[in-house]
C-alpha cells in the first residue's frame, strides 16, 4: 500500500515538473527572443553588448550625448526595447483572453475576440481617423487609441447584459457576438468606401495589427489592464476547470457560473479593448497559443493559463522578428505574420485532435 502511494507521489511530482519545467523553457524563449530583437535595427548592436546596455541603463549608467555608448543605450531604450515590451505585455494578455473564453464558454473556437470586440475597437479607430486624428501627434494617437478603446466596450456591454437579463447559454452568446461583429463590420466597410486614399492606408495598416508604434506612453494602460485581467483568471483556475466540466455540473459542484462568466468577460472585455486599441487587431495569438500548450501540457488551467501566457508572449515576438526581417528595410506588419503562421497551425490542430475538446484536464 506504501509503495502505490510512494508511486502516486512520484507520478503526481513528474506531473507537475513537466509543467513547470515548459514554462520555465519559455520565459527563458522570451528573455533570448527578447535580446535578440533588440539587435535588430539600422545600427548594429551584438547580442551580448544589448544586455550589457540594458543592465548599464538600470544600474543608473549615464553617457555623455552623441558618443556611440549614448546611441547605443538611446536606441535600444527609446526604439527597440518599447516595441519588445508591448509584444510581451499583448502575447500574455490575449493568451490568457484566449485561454478564459475557451474554458468560460467550452468552445475550442472562442478567443478575445469572440464578443465582439475587435470589431467595436476597429470602429472607434477607423472613426477617429477619418474624423483627422493621425498618429503623427500626441494628441491624435491617444484621439485614436481613446476613440477605440470605448467603441471597443460596447459590444462586450451587449453581451453582458443579454447573460443578465436572458439568461443566455454560452453557445448564444458566441453567436450573439458573430452578429455584433458583423454589424460593426458593416460600419466600418461603409465608412472605408467612402475615405480618402491616405485614410484608407493608416486604417488598412492599423487593422492589419503591429507594433511598430510602440513607445513607453503606451504601456502603462496596456500593462495594468494585462496585470488586471490575467491576476482575475490565474487566482480562478478552478472555477474555469469547472465550466470545462459542463456548465450542469460547474453548478452542481457550488459554482455560480452565470454570475463568475459576467465577471470574466467585463474583465477580459476591458484587458482586450485595451490592448488591441494600441496594437491594432492582432489575430490567432488568443487562439492558437492555448491550444499548442494544452497539447503539450494537458487542460488543467491552473498549469496552462501561465504556460499560454509565457507562450503566447514568444509567439508574437518571433512573429515580429520574422516580420522585421524577411522585408527589409521595411517590415511586415506582424498580423500579416501570424496569419501565415497561425491558420495553418490551427488546422493542424484541428485535424490532429482526436479527443474531445481540452482532452483529459490531467
């Protein structure tokens, strides 16, 4: 009896290092990652000497103005280093998005997006921009970035309120969400036919998703509304675990889920909105990044909400990278990157899975 419970306990160990030790792998994916695109760049600066710039800047280092140590060091904070930063802060905050609403509503197809969301914040963008705000003034991108943000709520409200005060089954609030976004869709094509060239050009780039806009004045809102809505889903692990059982079942082991699935999409509403309304609509990250992890590690979200997260933040960062280098000196916005990279990824996935949705949560 000892040595089935001394092997029960080994099992259950090797369980959990397995988990632990993929997440470890990739947060060290995203500090390598990380360096790396920070050497990318006009001015060429080796992989050991970023490290050496970035350890200087936080010991205090200062240089004296124009010498190569001060480019060095100006370059990489004030250029590179943002553009890293919001690739890490949107890969986790998706991720983890993706991860709650594929649990929340038992779909293997929900992510971020699926009330609605990124349609609402494309509105209120393209909105701003051919009411002339640009990005080419302060005062313009935060017009813009505010403008998306609060179209951006509108239709997580309309989902909400229809769970309120209809009751309404998860698979209604999924559909609910594909005709919000296809009404949103219909402004937004109505206000593109009829913009001007130059117009239609910074809303076709924003829409497409980058982050080649990324500065330090962006972060603040995107990083605490991320700390917000991923703190939310990694301290209710286990209420997610329980909708993945059937909602009949979540409720018959004393969870309130039409009340706790209320709560997660105002949360993840507002984490989305807030990212998406910087980065522009950034596809497949919420989707697929759970689903490679579940198929690595297992459901359990205790262990796979932090492996996504991780994950995902890797993901978009080498999705940019791709991008900055296979066109050069321009770029490929990293939407049109992890469009050619995801979709083929999530067929895979789709025609490999012979299990039933998540497979066994251990």
């Amino acid at each position: 009896m000892e040595t089935g419970s001394e092997n029960l306990k080994e099992e259950y160990h090797g369980y959990v290092f397995r988990k632990i030790l993929f997440i470890v792998l990739c947060i060290i994916a995203i500090i390598v990652t990380a360096a790396y695109g920070c050497t990318l760049g006009g001015r060429e600066i080796s992989f050991v000497d970023v490290y050496k710039v970035i350890f200087n800047h936080i010991g205090g280092a200062t240089y004296e103005q124009g010498s190569s140590e001060w480019w060095d060091d100006y370059i990489i904070w004030e250029i590179r280093l943002p553009r890293i930063v919001m690739a890490i802060v949107a890969g986790c905050g998706l991720s983890i998005g993706g991860i709650a609403m594929q649990s929340m509503l038992n779909n293997p197809l929900a992510d971020p997006y699926t009330t609605g969301i990124s349609s609402g914040v494309c509105f209120g963008a393209i909105s701003a921009m051919v009411m002339g705000f640009t990005y080419s003034s302060i005062l313009g991108q935060y017009g813009i970035v505010t403008n998306a943000f609060l179209f951006g709520l509108i239709p997580a409200a309309a989902i909400i309120l229809l769970s309120r005060f209809v009751d309404a089954s998860p698979a209604t609030m999924i559909l609910a969400g594909i005709a919000i976004s296809y009404t949103f869709n219909s402004f937004n094509t109505l206000i593109m036919i009829t913009s001007e060239a130059e117009t239609l050009k910074s809303v076709y780039v924003w829409q497409i998703g980058t982050l080649s806009r990324a500065s330090w004045n962006d972060l603040p809102t995107m990083l605490t509304v991320t700390i917000v809505g991923s703190a939310f889903v990694l301290l209710t692990t286990r209420q997610l675990n329980l909708l993945m059982l059937g909602e009949k079942s979540a409720i018959s082991l004393g969870l309130d889920a039409g009340t706790y699935r209320i709560v997660c999409l105002a949360i993840l509403s507002v984490s989305t909105a807030g990212i998406i309304s910087y980065t522009g609509i950034i596809g497949f990250v919420g989707l697929v990044s759970p689903h490679i992890v579940r198929m690595l590690i297992g459901a359990d979200n205790r262990y796979l909400a932090p492996a996504a997260m991780a994950f995902g933040s890797a993901l978009l960062m080498v999705a940019d990278i791709i991008g900055r280098i296979i066109v050069q000196p321009a770029e490929l916005p990293v939407g049109v990157i992890l469009s050619f990279v995801g979709a083929p990824i999530f067929l895979y996935i789709i025609m490999r899975q012979k299990k039933g949705y998540g497979g066994d949560l251990y």
